[in-house]
C-alpha cells in the first residue's frame, strides 16, 4: 500500500516545484524597477484609503461553519457508498435516519433564513 | 524498511517544528498556517501506520475545512495581540495542568502492558480500510453512528443561533416584484381643477 | 522502455532507479498537460471568437497557432510586482498552493486500462482531499496582497468554492455508491458492459449534471466569475500579480478545467471504454485500422474530456454572469436538496439490483 503512494508523494512535490521553478524564471527574466506609485495596492487610481484588511459580514463564517458539517457528513457517507451492498437494507436504513437528522437541521437553517444572501 | 523509518523521521521532526510554530509564530494568520502544515504532516505518519481513509479524512476535514474557518475567522477579526498576551500568565497555570495531564495519559498508555496495540494486524495490499470501517460503522456501532448525527445537528443549530444576524437595511432587488409592477403601482392620477397663478 | 530505463540506470542503488522511474512518469503527465493548457488557451479564444463572429488570433504563426507560446514568453519577461506592505512569502506560495494540487491530482488518474501512476485504493477520496487544498492559495493570494479588491474577491471565491464543494462531494458519494470502490480503476471498469449504455451517466444523471456544474463553479470559470467580475472587482483574488505568478494562477485554472473534465470522464462516462464496446459484435473491433479506433482506448478518454473543456468554452460563449445570491442559492438551495434525495433513490436502485448497471453478477 505505502508504495503505491510514493507517485503520490513525489508528484505533490514536482507540483509545488514546477510552480516554484516558473516563478523563478520570472524573477530571473523580468526587470526590477520598483517605484512607490507601482507598489502600491490597486484602488482606481486613488490613495488607498483605510486598510485593507477589513472586518467582513458574519455570514461568510456561517458559511464556513456550514461546510465543515456538511463536509463531514461526506466523511461518513465514504465508507458506506463503498459497502453498501455488504450491508444491505440494515445499512441503508443506518444511513436513512442519519441523513433524515441532518435534513432537519438543513431544513431549520433553510427556515431561519441561513441559506439567503442579499 | 529504510525508508519508511526516514520518512517517518523527517515528518515527525516536520510536525513537531510546525506545532511549535503555531504557538511561537506572532502573525496569526501564519499560525494557522503552520497548523495547517501540522495536520499535514500528522497525515503522512498516519498514512505510514496504514491508516489510509483516517489520513486522508484528515486532510480532507481539517485542511481541506476547519482550518479554512480558521483563516477565515483570523484574518477578518482584529485579534488584539498585545492583550492576549497579557493573559499569558494567568493562564499559565492552567495551561501546564492541562499538558501535564496529557502527557500524563500519553505515558500511561503507552507504558502500559502494550495490550492498547496487540490488536493491530497486518493485511494485504488490496485490503482496503474504507470498506473495512464502512462494515463495522454502520452495523455494530450503528448507535454511536446516529448519536454522531445528532451531536451534527446540535452543531448546525448552534451555528445559526450563534451567528445569524439579520441586519435591517440591506438593499437588494426583488426582481419578481419589479416587473410586477403595474402602472397605477407608481402613478397616480389626479383629477383636479386648474388653480389659478397667484 | 522502462526495463531498458532501469538496465541503464544500474549502477545507482534500486531505490533511486524507482524514484526516477516516477519522475520520468510525472514528466511524462505534466508536460503534454502543460502544453494542453497552452493550447486550450488558443482554442478557447479561437471557438469563443468563432460563436462570436470574430476571427480570434491570426497573427502569431499559422492561423494564430503560436499565440499560446508568444503569450507565455511575454508574461516571462514581465516584471514580477510584490505590492508594498504585502507579506512577500505569502505572496508568493500562493500561486504554488493552486498550481501543486491541480497537477498533483492526476497521479490516481487511470489513463487507460493499464495506465495509471498511482493505483491507490482510495483515489477518489485522494482527489477531493488535494483538491480541497486548492482553496487555500485563493484566500492567502487574496489576503497578502494587502488589497481591497484582492482581499473581497478572495472571499466570495472561497465561499462559493467551498459551498460547492459540498454538492461535488455528494455526487461523488453517488459514484462510489454505483461502483463501491474508491479506486479509479475499478469505477471505470464498473461501466464496461453494453458500450455507452453501462457508463454511470445514466443512472447517476441528475449528480453527473450537478457535478459537472459544481466543477464549473470551482475552477472559477463563467458563468460563476463572481470572483473576478471585470466590472466590480476588477480580478478578483490575483488582481495584485503580474508575470509569472500570474501565469502561475491562469495556469493553475485551466489545469483544474482540463481535471474535472477528466474526473468527470472517469465517473461518467466510462473513461477510456469505447461507446460501442460490447455493443457491436466482436468482430468489428479485430478489424485493422478501424478495430482498435473504434475499441476502449486511451483516445476515447481525450476526445471525452476535448468534449467537456468544449462545454466549458461554450457556457462561457453563452451565460451571463450568475449574481452572487444566486450562486449560493444555486449551491445550497438547489444542488444540496436534490443530491441528497438522489442518493437516497440511488440507495434504493443499487439494492434492487437494477439493471444494467446495478444487477449483482
């Protein structure tokens, strides 16, 4: 098993490599005139005004919090796809009940609002 | 044999220098980096112990999401630095307590009569841990499986309640109403006598 | 060959003759990938022109066939700009986050029936865990470029990419259901039987559409670009680079675009099975010449995943931007619901043994 995934490990590693060595040319091709206008942050052609790095509407975390449960309702639905048919009806039931508690909290979330953006 | 051990060596020593990191490192954006790289080299080791569906659930769970709520939540929220490290020392005491218990318990399993790690058994290359969990998961621990749905759906409530906020002056088109609209929506006639120009 | 490799290579201990046996595989993967990006570029332009009525590129070689080259030789020579204030390690990993899993992918990919890098048994769940990592390049270039722009694209980027990665996980999860495996190898080999027929298509054809729509939405690409609208956010997450980091994310893009297509190839559409394999008698496929073009083949697997980067080209020829409520309503209120009652039919269907793609032989 472990040898089937040296490939693996070698081939995230060319990946990381090819971007790195890309990156590279371009530093060793391109010219190096920095001035304070040009490294400055974009902004339609005004001084930037307030930093960057604001606060952002909480939704975005509520999307984030969604996802990672959501996510990990697919971490468990992995190794029942894959032995379904070991496990039969008993199995299938299992995974019935399972979904339908989460559909409740998906339902509560659809009726408190949770899922609109505007 | 050689390699294994090699590798188990360079991600142990990866782990624990970016663990390390994550509570050293001053930028927090850059800790949860460095935890990120934590997670990944945790996978590598558990990936080396065979555990190949733990490993890349991993990955796949707290890389691929938590941490991403991480970032999310680090690089938005003004984290005052100077005040959490002020409460360093008051919570210093705690803090070893918990380690001290910890490592209490590390040792005590380990240590023991090794009874904890008999159990492991060596399988072939086409044995597949996936299915090996999915026949017991659903079957023999079917109830600590839907106990795992509903501590989910505590969470997701907990989720909304914590952070829907509905704010009331936002402006967003309602497309079905505007082109509902019908004449008399928006004008009004007005029948009236000429007034005369004072 | 690969014994002629090794023969050559003797003389160097047989741990590093395995090593750079893989490498010499990596390349072989990457390079042709590389230049399929290249020129995925020029045909993008090139049909996107035709359905607009323009000519596209003319100029640079026959027919505008060398643009893709001329393109990456400039970006070369552009001055790599690392925005003041922004954090300059940061700035620059991102681009390799996105690049290294988009490539990284196809170690499991099979390419034919006997083709394949990796043969790991957990393929499927390799892929949605590397891909996952993805999502990070976007969020760090957004957030160390120290930009308004880069920093609001990256948000909603990272939240529509990870809204749909719930509706692709549950598609996937209906593959696995078809096949029970995790293996690429043996899903495709799931799908052999009565030629186009036996292909998880069918069965599966509301999570294929969803997947297929949910992968358009991941890569970015139009008519889900909220995250680069031109006319709002200018680009969006990368609105910072130039040069080679730039050429770094636009190839990170169009290496994801070329990667869902094949994932969708694979789980699909039956990979590298022909359409007609086990449909015509057998004769046909020992005729020369003709038998083996009609027979499974890896050039059934290119002209699959050619057909989907054309869909992808065509959606953006033909779609006008999605708002951004609507892309999470989509996501959420729509692609969610359905996946999760599919699975649960699907359950049904694979328990009864449906044929043909389910009965129990």
């Amino acid at each position: 098993m472990l040898e089937n995934y040296l490939p693996v490990f070698i081939f995230i590693l060319v990946g990381v490599v090819v971007g790195g060595v890309m990156i590279t040319i371009g530093f060793m091709m391109g010219p190096h005139r920095p001035d304070d206008e040009k490294l400055s942050p974009y902004e339609c052609g005004f001084k930037a005004f307030e930093d960057a790095r604001m606060k952002f509407d909480v939704r975005y975390y509520l999307v984030a919090i969604l996802f990672i449960i959501f996510d990990l309702e697919i971490a468990f639905l992995f190794p029942w796809a894959v032995v379904l048919k070991e496990i039969g009806m008993f199995g299938y039931a299992a995974m019935v009940v399972f979904l339908g508690i989460l559909v409740v909290g998906f339902i509560y979330e659809w009726k408190k609002g949770g899922l609109e953006w505007e | 044999m050689g390699i294994e051990k090699f590798i188990f060596y360079i991600f142990s020593v990866l782990l624990i220098a970016s663990a390390s990191m994550v509570i050293t490192v001053r930028n927090p954006v850059k800790a949860a980096l460095f935890l990120v790289l934590a997670f990944f080299a945790s996978a590598v080791l558990w990936l080396l112990i065979k555990a190949e569906f733990l490993a890349i659930v991993l990955v796949l769970v707290y890389v691929g999401a938590v941490m991403v709520l991480f970032l999310f939540v680090v690089m938005m929220l003004d984290i005052n630095i100077e005040r959490m490290r002020a409460g360093f020392i008051r919570y210093l005491p705690l803090g070893i307590l918990v380690a001290l218990t910890m490592a209490g318990m590390l040792i005590w399993v380990v240590s023991g009569d090794g009874s904890a790690f008999n159990h492991s058994v060596l399988h072939g290359p086409s044995y597949s841990n996936t299915q090996a969990l999915g026949l017991v998961l659903y079957t023999n621990y079917v109830y600590p499986f839907e106990i795992a749905a509903v501590i989910l759906l505590v969470a997701i409530i907990a989720a909304i309640t914590l952070t829907l906020r509905r704010r009331p002056n936002t402006k967003h088109q309602k497309p079905a109403e505007q082109i509902a609209v019908k004449r008399h929506d928006r004008v009004r006639m007005v029948k009236m006598k000429a007034e005369e120009r004072k | 060959m690969i014994e002629w490799i090794t023969s050559l290579l003797s003389f160097l201990p047989s741990g590093w003759v395995t090593v750079i046996i893989i490498l010499i595989k990596i390349v072989v993967i990457v390079l042709p990938l590389m230049l399929a990006v290249a020129y995925l570029t020029y045909a993008e332009r090139k049909i996107i022109g035709a359905m607009q009525v323009r000519l596209g590129p003319t100029r640079v070689g026959w027919n505008g066939s060398l643009q893709p080259i001329a393109d990456a030789l400039k970006l070369m020579f552009k001055e790599i700009i690392i925005p003041a204030k922004a954090s300059k390690f940061l700035f620059l990993l991102a681009p390799l986050l996105l690049i290294g899993p988009a490539l990284a992918a196809w170690a499991v990919i099979p390419f034919d029936a006997q083709m394949v890098l990796a043969n790991v048994n957990a393929g499927l769940l390799y892929v949605l865990a590397i891909t996952s990592i993805g999502v990070y390049g976007v969020i760090i270039a957004g957030w160390a470029s120290n930009s308004k722009y880069a920093l609001l694209g990256a948000m909603r980027s990272a939240a529509q990419i990870v809204s749909y990665e719930i509706a692709m996980g549950f598609a996937l999860v209906g593959v696995l259901m078809a096949a029970g495996s995790l293996n690429f190898g043996d899903i495709v080999r799931g799908q052999e039987g009565y030629g186009f027929v036996s292909w998880y298509m069918w069965p599966l054809l509301p999570l294929f559409v969803i997947y297929f729509i949910s992968g358009v939405a991941e890569t970015n690409r139009a008519p889900f670009d909220m995250a680069e609208g031109e006319s709002e956010i200018v680009a969006g997450f990368h609105v910072e680079y130039s040069g080679m980091p730039f050429a770094v994310f636009f190839l990170a893009e169009y290496a994801n675009m070329i990667l869902i297509s094949a994932l969708a190839s694979v789980m699909f559409l039956g990979g590298w099975l022909s359409p007609l394999a086990g449909l015509l008698p057998d004769s046909v496929f020992e005729i020369p010449l003709l038998g083996p073009l009609l027979g499974s083949g890896i050039h059934w697997f290119f002209i699959k995943i050619a057909v989907f980067l054309f869909f992808f080209l065509w959606f953006r020829a033909t779609f006008p931007r999605y708002r951004y409520d609507q892309i999470m309503r989509l996501g959420w209120k729509v692609f969610i619901p359905i996946t999760i009652v599919w699975l649960l039919v699907l359950g049904i269907a694979i328990l009864a043994g449906l044929p043909p793609w389910f009965s129990a032989a």
